[in-house]
C-alpha cells in the first residue's frame, strides 16, 4: 500500500507484489486550505475505500509506505497536533534579507536556494522573529510523507529526499545541518531522525486500525518525497537516466552517482530515495494546474458530457486536442510553464512569462478557439520540459538519450506525442501513470523483504507500455525554437 499526497488529493494505493494495480481511491482536496486534520480525514476514507473496492483482506497487506509533494511541512505540538500558523507579506522582504546573507552557503549545503515563503527554513526563520510563540509550542517538523508515517505509528521519523527540501538538511552527509539550525537559533530537537528509504519503522496503531480497517502491527515503511519516488516507479535508479513526472507540477529530474550543483543557481540538486544516488532537477513549473485551471473554467460542457458516457473531461478535451492543428494555429499560451531559475523566482516572486502570444497567422481559419487554447497549454508545457532537459544537459555534461514520462499528462496520447515530437527522442511511457505511488509501493515491497534492493523490485514491478517516438519533429524544433525566443523576450519583463 502507498499513501500519495499530493498536490490536489489523497490516494490509497495498492498493487501486488510485481506491481500490478489491484485498486487506487482518491480524493480531492484544496491544497491551499489543507490542514493536518482535513488530510488525516481523506487519508482513512481513501484507505477504507481501497480496501472496500478492491475486496482486500487487511492481512494480505504486507507493507504500507508513503510519498507526498515537497517543500510543505508540518509543526506538530507535544500530543502530536498540528499546530496553525499564518504567514503574511513580510516574509517575502524577509525571506530577501535571509536569502543575501545565507543563500549560497544553503545552496552549496541543501542543493537548493532558500526562496521566500516557499523554503521551509524561511517560514521558521520568519516564525522565529515574528511569532516565537509558534516554534515554542513545536516538538516536532514533518515533511507530509513523515507525517503520514508518524499518523500511522506515532513514530516521528524524516529521510533524506523530502528533508533536503527544508533548505536545513545536507545532502551529501544525509543528515540535518546541525551547525546551520544552531546559527539559526533553530530549536534543534524538533528535527526528527533521518532513516532510510525502506526501512521499517513501526507497526500501525490499535486506534489507527480500528479508524481505517488496516491490521494492527502492518509493517509501516519509510517511502520518499513525489518525485523521487516517481522516478523509482519509472525505474530511473542508476545514473543518467531521467524522469519528468508530469502532474500538478513537472519536474525533469536525472539520476547522478554525486551530487552536482549548478554555478548559476537555477536548479536544485536533491537525495535521491536509492541510497547512493543524487538527482539534479530542473522544473517546468505550474504545467497540470493550469490544465485543470483549463477544465475547470473552460471545459465546464466537456465536464457535464464526460459524466454521461463514463469519460473524463480531460479525455474529451484532448480527443479534441488531437484535431487541432500543430502550433496551435500561431498561438503561444506561456501560462505556468517555465523554464527552471530559482534564483531569479527567489528575487522577482514570480517564476516567469505569463501571457497569451498570438505570433503569426497560419494556413487555415484565422480564428483560435477552445481547442487551440488547450492545444498551445499542452504545447507550452512540452516546450517548457524541453527547456529544462537543456539545462540539465548543460549543468551535468550528461545526454538525455530518452526521457521517461509519467504522472497525469502520460495518460493522454496526443500529449505524450507531442512530448517526444518536441524532444526529438523517445518517450517511455509505463504502464501505471501513477509512478510515484508505484515507486512507495516499491520501497514498502523492499521493507517487507519482498525484494532485497530498490533497483531489484523496480526491475520487477516497473512495466512499459510503450515508447513513443518522434514524428513530427522538425516542424516542432521550428516552433520550439520560436517559443524559446519569445520566452526569453517575455523574461526580460519579469
């Protein structure tokens, strides 16, 4: 079993031990509401519901793991609640102050750049100076994946791929940044201790049996932050091979034997969740958030007629997608998508460009509609995730040979075409889109003695669907080429 937290929902996950999905139940919820209890509450539904749904007997679970989405923490009081707290405005100007002063020694520590409001270590430095009282009440800091795991067992735990996020962890001795936390007049027993991925750490609890249906005592496994573990459920677990895991977020993520950092600051270098391995990421941004910013304010017929004949809106729209034209009949739509600068995010507030470009006519009606919007959105994500492939060829002197794609954007066909149409290099797509719940199923297989090492169980039970191919790549290098100089005119505004 893997609990999923991500970015717009809960899931439960399960699938039997060469990786077959026997049941997924999800739920959704508001990420910019979500508090400890709402998510505690989705979690035990979602895995009474998997259980229900895929007629599972608690005791054939034999192992339970987790992965969430990065940077979010949680402060947890002596019994073990969720403490509120409420960040406003002057946390950017100063997140600014901090970041001058301590930015690059983070970044060469961490692997990442302490952004304003974004980085765990600027929210407890501004809590720090403006309401102490916060940090007084805390025991614990818990990356969501520990805190699904501590909700399980009581046991509060971290491992390196989510805790390197915090700004506060350093990653090439994989433990806590212990002379920085005190330099920071950070309370240093909040941090809870690093183990690693896969490891058992507890059993769940009597009372937390009795609220999800789970067996008492099912061993609970240490699992990974989303996409680490999404690169694990795409087997990308030995040296340059990379994953863009392409869901609320897209991040390109290639597999190193040591951590490398980038001179310019664009990037982060994260733990991988293999034990050995490192990752350099370079991220898309806001890609499937703005595909259901689309839907939601777009599609509203395509929501109501998918309702009727057992489809998704995103299906309907991307049948329609594929009988648009290439290019989007000359509109641009740099709406989320980006290429990579933490830096530059870190000084501005904003990731990049965000505008609607119409370039130039092209053969056919005039007019853009609907489909052309929807069409330019999936483009420029494409795009964008060719931009950063570049940046990590850049900063690792590694060649991505062939990019392995995963997460919502690799159930749609058109999408993942035009993905290696743009990239000009196959596209491996596996079976299961949900790769990082596969890559925490993974690790809960190996602490469950399943399997005796990652890169085994992922052999095992990652399986290909397919590779796609490019067919149209030299008219998209043409459109690429263009998007690429219009981005970094739209840049210069930003």
């Amino acid at each position: 079993m893997a609990l999923d937290a991500g970015s717009g929902g809960g899931r439960c996950f399960i699938c039997d031990t060469v990786g077959e999905k026997i049941v997924s139940a999800y739920q959704e919820w508001n990420r910019d509401t979500w508090n400890p209890a709402i998510g505690w509450q989705i979690f035990s539904e979602v895995i009474r519901d998997a259980l229900a749904q895929g007629k599972i007997s608690p005791e054939n679970i034999v192992g339970i793991s987790s992965t969430s989405m990065r940077e979010e923490i949680v402060l947890l009081d002596e019994k073990g609640r969720g403490i509120k707290f409420e960040l406003d405005t002057s946390i950017i100007s100063h997140g600014q102050n901090f970041a001058e002063q301590y930015g690059e020694q983070i970044y060469l520590m961490s692997g990442h750049w302490p952004t304003p409001g974004f980085m765990a270590v600027t929210k407890l430095v501004w809590l720090r100076d403006h309401k102490p009282e916060v940090l007084k009440k805390t025991r614990f800091l818990q990356m969501i994946n520990d805190w699904i795991l501590y909700k399980l067992t009581d046991n509060p735990t971290t491992e390196s791929s989510g805790a390197c996020e915090t700004c506060l962890f350093d990653i090439s001795t994989k433990d806590w940044a212990w002379e920085l936390i005190d330099e920071l007049q950070l309370q240093s027993n909040i941090f809870p201790p690093v183990h690693e991925n896969g490891e058992v750490i507890g059993g769940v609890t009597a009372e937390v049996a009795k609220r999800t249906g789970l067996k008492k005592g099912t061993p609970v496994i240490v699992g990974g932050a989303d996409t680490q573990c999404g690169l694990i459920g795409t087997a990308s677990v030995q040296p340059q091979q990379t994953t863009a895991v392409a869901g609320t977020t897209t991040p390109v993520q290639m597999t190193l034997s040591e951590p490398v950092f980038d001179p310019l600051w664009r990037t982060w270098t994260n733990c991988h969740a293999v034990p050995g391995q490192w990752i350099l990421e370079s991220n898309a941004g806001s890609t499937g958030w703005i595909y259901r910013w689309f839907r939601d304010n777009f599609a509203r017929l395509e929501m109501l007629m998918a309702q009727d004949i057992g489809m998704t809106a995103y299906e309907l729209i991307n049948q329609v997608v594929e009988h648009s034209p290439r290019g989007a009949g000359g509109l641009y739509a740099f709406l989320g998508s980006g290429i990579m600068n933490v830096r530059h995010m870190s000084t501005t507030g904003t990731r990049g460009p965000s505008a609607l470009l119409g370039v130039r006519a092209r053969p056919g009606p005039s007019a853009v509609g609907k489909k052309e919007l929807a069409r330019a959105i999936i483009e420029n994500t494409c795009y964008a995730v060719r931009g950063n492939c570049e940046q990590i060829e850049e900063i690792s002197h590694k060649k991505i040979k062939e990019l392995r794609f995963c997460g919502g954007s690799a159930r749609s066909k058109i999408w993942t075409q035009i993905q290696a149409d743009v990239l000009g290099i196959p596209v491996m797509v596996p079976k299961e889109k949900d790769a990082t719940s596969v890559g925490a199923a993974i690790l809960a297989s190996v602490g469950a003695e399943i399997f005796d090492r990652i890169d085994q169980a992922a052999e095992a039970m990652v399986h290909w669907e397919t590779n796609v191919n490019p067919e149209n790549h030299s008219e998209y290098d043409t459109l690429y080429n263009e998007w690429r100089t219009n981005y970094e005119k739209l840049l210069n505004y930003y």
